[in-house]
C-alpha cells in the first residue's frame, strides 16, 4: 500500500480553537502511520496546548504504545502542567 503523507514533517493545526485541533489531530493519527510526530501548538494559549496535548497523547498512545510526539510550545509551563498526565510518549519543544 501506498501512503501519501504530507509534505510538512511538522504538524500544523492552523486554528486557534483547541476542540478544532484536537479533532484535526486525532484524524491525523487515525489516518496516517505517524508513529513518530511533531505537531506545533506554539499559536495557542497555555490553558487550550495543555488541553490539546494531553488529549492528542492518549489518542496517540493507544495507536502507538512505543511511539513519540514532539509538541512545539510556546511555554515551559506546558510541561510542567502535564507532567502529572504524561504516557511517556510526549516531549516538548519551545
């Protein structure tokens, strides 16, 4: 099978509302073999990247137990909010 990926290698969400990104991630993940991925959150606010990256880890992590995402950020304080709910298979990036 042929799989036709993005020209990008990183994942841009391009709206600024998390429920829209979430659901633009999560067909991402279901659509494509991404077992390794970074998508760039970096243009929202803290509240919605926390909310977005944690949702989208579980999502990924139940179709890639081994796998990473790479979360571009804004803040250091993403992490340190998510440290509590991580899987293991988040890294942040600012």
């Amino acid at each position: 099978m042929i799989q036709l990926l993005p020209q990008s290698e990183i994942l841009d969400t391009y709206s600024t509302n998390p429920i829209e990104a979430v659901e633009h991630i999560s067909s991402y993940i279901e659509k494509y073999h991404c077992e390794n991925l970074t998508v760039d959150i970096s243009h929202l606010n803290i509240m919605d990247s926390c909310m977005v990256s944690t949702l989208c880890s579980a999502k990924h992590y139940i179709k890639y137990p081994q796998g990473k995402i790479n979360w571009k950020v804004s803040s250091e304080v993403i992490k340190d909010f998510n440290k509590d709910f991580d899987l293991g298979n988040s890294d942040y990036i600012l």
